[in-house]
C-alpha cells in the first residue's frame, strides 16, 4: 500500500506542475486516446480517482496520461514517473518509443532493478516481424512542441556518439554507460519531441536517436546484459522506423539478429534477416546490403543450413564489390564493412565446422580493422583465431594467438574479453599437461585476467 501512495503521490505532484484541471486533462486524455484508433470515457472523476490512489489506468490509458501530461509539462513525463508503469519495465512495449528510450535511459542512471534483471527473449527478436508503426507514426506526429530543433542540434548527438562508439571499442562497454544512458534520456530523446522546419530533418533526428539506443544497447551487450541490449535495439528499431523505415529499419533488425545468433538461440533469425533483405535491397549501398547478407549467412549456418548459407555468403561478396553510394552512419559503425564480412564469414563457417576457411577469414579480417581504433575487435578476433588453430592441433600457433589476444584485452571493461579468456582456459590445461610452449605463462595472465 506504502508502495501504491507514493506512485500516485507523483502522479499528483505532476498534474499540480502543469498546472491544469482535472477535467481539462480528461479532455487530453480522450483526445491522445482518439489520435490512437481508441474511443476511451476518461472524465475528471477518474483522474480524481488515480491521482487518490483508489485506482489505476488500465489497458493504454496510462499511456495516453503520461502523453497528455507530457504535451502540458513540456517534457516527458513516462508512465513509470507518475506511478502508471509496470514495475519489470513493460513500458519498453509502449506504443511510444520516445518515452520507452526515456524510460530505459532514466533506469541506467537510476540503477533500477527491472533492467538489471532483464531476460533476453526469443519473442523479442522477432518483434520487428509483426510490427505495425503506424499507429506510433500517428502518435508522433500529432505533437505540436514548443522547442525548435536545428540541424546543429542532430549533429550533436551525432558526434557524442562517434566519440563514445570510439571510446567503446578500445575500452569496452562498461566504460561510459551512464554517461551515454543519461544523454540518450535527458537530452536527446527529448529532441524528437520538438518542432522541425523540414521532415528530412525530422527523420535525421530519430535516426541519430536511434543510433545511440543502439550504441546503448551494444554496450549492455558487451558487459554481458543481453535483456537489457535487446531492450535497446527493440526500441532502436521503432525509432529506426520514424528515420528511415527501409535501411536503418532493416539495420536495427540485423541487430536483434545478431544479438540471437551470438548467443545461440537461432529462433526467428532467417525470418528476421529475410524480412531485413526485403526492406533493405533497393534502397541501401553495397556496404550495407553486404552487412544484411552475412547476417543472414550466419542465420542459415546456425540451423545447418548449408547450401542456404552459402548462398548468402556469396551474395555478401557479390554486395561488396558494388560501389553505389555512401555508406550511412548507422551501418558504418560496426566499422569497415570488409572486415566486418570477413569476421562473419569466419563465424559462419566455424558453424560449418570449415575450421581451415575460418582461420583465414580471421586472419583477412584483422589486416581490414586498425589495430588501435578498433583495439576490441582485434583481440576477439585473435581469441576466435585461436579456437580455429587450436580446431587444427596446431596448439603452438593458438597459443600465438590467445597471448595476443590477452595482451589486447588488458584494461577492458568487457564481459565478452572475459568470457572469449575463460573459454580457452580448458584446452590451455590440456596443453600445459602436454607442455606446449607458452601455456603455462598464457594460463598464468589468463587467471590474473580474470581476477
């Protein structure tokens, strides 16, 4: 009961700041609920009653409240503020991702418990297969807000996350992640609530927007938070959707792909890279569609589907050849797109158990990335070299390359640095018994790594 006082207490500290009646926000209530396809008969005794605490908002009304009071403040105001949200995060599901990215950035900051525990969910991934935007463009659009937004604005934001996305790779994720979460909540998120001149403008926005939910959701990613990164790239995705609906749509579904595949959970992955593709083709750069193809290699050979991923392996090689365009700023992220291709190749054929054509791939993509700008990838791509060498019986290479690969690991904030060290600990034993040159000493920085 302690609990349910003090949510509608802040619900009541709200509606106090807007300084608006009861009826007048009924009237906004019924108003957002209509823009919405809903026909709802919110009143005044009904605020009254929330705001008392004798009851809740049900269905979407909450969110329709946390939007009129939003519209009044001049900010955002989430379901979780006022008391309305569900205590394990559910508001992530919200019609709005404006107020999910809020919401998610503010719990990073606060430390709330719902994100910490989050689960990754198969369900998850293939969300962007049923999902209709519309309503949610809808939404969007009917705000009228009080604060210009400028291109300066957007490159912004843009810039603060090149600058993290670079910091990330050479320091891992857990460095900065407050920091980006509490940007992405308190002042970029807030941007795409304003006025635009232009709708290529507009567009800019939730796209860089976007891009830093999805940096967000790299960095939960990398320190081995997977509920919360997929959290992230969901609601990515749906602002994704306002930028461009065809490329950077089908990026953010690349992603939640990505993410499955990685940890072994395969599950509406080739539909999720199918349904990429058919967004994407046509409208991306070699670049990109190369990128969108080894997903979809990758989806294949995780479900030993072999001539399939072969397929989708030659159509990446064939995407990357073309030279028809800039390659936009979401995609170039995950750096050179050769060596991007080359490192998923390498994944896709370890599924293939093809261990000679993996160390190869891994070896081509190493001489792609700069070794000091992208310093993480370097050292997983050494660890990966060396499961493939060691798949070999070449056990004095792997050792080569696992000692490389710790070396670069050193001062990473990372839980996948952690997890590729403690996977090779059980063949060092191996080779320690059989006295390989080096193991002992590798064994030795691998335990100290990982104290």
């Amino acid at each position: 009961m302690a609990a349910q006082r003090a949510s509608n207490s802040r619900l009541h500290e709200v509606i106090e700041t807007t300084g608006c009646t009861y009826e007048a926000l009924a009237k906004d209530v019924r108003r957002i609920a209509a823009e919405n396809g809903e026909i709802i008969q919110t009143n005044k005794s009904a605020i009254s009653h929330w705001a008392n605490g004798t009851r809740q908002p049900s269905g979407r009304t909450s969110q329709y409240l946390a939007e009129a009071l939003s519209r009044r403040a001049g900010r955002i105001v989430t379901p979780t503020e006022i008391g309305a949200g569900t205590s394990d995060g559910n508001e992530q599901d919200e019609a709005d991702p404006v107020l999910a990215v809020t919401d998610l950035g503010r719990a990073d900051v606060e430390r709330r418990r719902f994100l910490a525990v989050a689960a990754f969910t198969t369900a998850g991934v293939a969300m962007p297969l049923a999902y209709d935007h519309e309503a949610t463009a809808r939404m969007l659009r009917a705000r009228t807000g009080t604060g210009l937004v400028g291109a300066q604005d957007v490159d912004v934001v843009r810039e603060i996350t090149a600058a993290f996305s670079a910091a990330d790779e050479r320091l891992g994720g857990g460095h900065g992640l407050t920091t980006v979460t509490a940007y992405l909540a308190d002042t970029a998120a807030p941007l795409l609530r304003g006025r635009f001149t232009a709708e290529p403008l507009r567009q800019a926005a939730f796209g860089a927007v976007a891009e830093l939910a999805y940096l967000a959701g790299w960095k939960h990613h990398d320190l081995g938070q997977e509920g919360a990164a997929q959290r992230y790239y969901r609601v990515g995705y749906q602002l994704a959707c306002e930028a461009d609906p065809h490329g950077h749509a089908a990026w953010m579904m690349r992603a939640l792909a990505h993410q499955a595949l990685s940890l072994k959970q395969p599950h509406y992955c080739i539909a999720l890279a199918e349904a990429a593709l058919a967004r994407g083709v046509g409208h991306i750069d070699g670049q990109t569609e190369a990128l969108l193809h080894i997903t979809h290699a990758r989806a294949y050979a995780a479900t030993s589907e072999k001539p399939a991923a072969a397929r989708a392996l030659l159509a990446a090689e064939d995407a990357l050849l073309r030279e028809d365009g800039p390659q936009p700023s979401y995609s170039r992220v995950s750096g050179p797109a050769a060596g991007t291709v080359a490192s998923h190749t390498a994944r896709t054929l370890t599924d293939l158990a093809d261990h000679v054509g993996t160390e190869q791939q891994h070896r081509d993509a190493l001489v792609r990335w700069d070794p000091v700008k992208y310093k993480r990838v370097h050292a997983l791509t050494y660890a990966d070299l060396g499961d493939s060498l060691a798949a070999q019986a070449r056990a004095d290479e792997a050792v080569a390359a696992w000692s490389q690969a710790v070396t670069l690991m050193e001062g990473m904030t990372s839980d996948r640095t952690r997890k590729a060290i403690t996977s090779l600990r059980s063949t060092l034993a191996t080779y320690q018994r059989r006295k390989v040159p080096g193991a002992n000493e590798l064994a030795r920085r691998a335990r100290e790594a990982l104290a």
